[in-house]
C-alpha cells in the first residue's frame, strides 16, 4: 500500500476521529500539516491500521 497525500486528506476529512488526532499530532509534534499526515498513515493506516480498509476504498 502506497502513502497518497490526497487520499490521505480526504480520509482525515471525512473522519472526525482522524481530523482531530491530525490536529493532536501537528500540536504535540510541532509538525507541519503534511508532515503529521504522513505520521498519522504510518501510525493508524497502514500495515493493518484501524483505518486501512477506509484508505483502501477511496478512489
């Protein structure tokens, strides 16, 4: 599975859960956006994450 940027918007904008650990992780972290996107794929995304089928269904 490949980490799509886009996509990854798209989940964290349909998903309130994510939305707000994307913001968690940009304040916690002092991440820029795109970089807590990618923190928040590797972490509840990918290899058998909790949102790894909703990931794989966008389009």
């Amino acid at each position: 599975m490949q980490y799509s940027k886009p996509k990854m918007e798209r989940l964290v904008k349909n998903n309130a859960e994510l939305s707000k650990r994307l913001q968690q992780i940009m304040k916690e972290h002092e991440l820029e956006k795109s970089f807590a996107l990618k923190a928040l794929y590797h972490s509840d995304v990918k290899d058998g994450g909790r949102f790894m089928k909703d990931y794989q269904e966008l389009q």
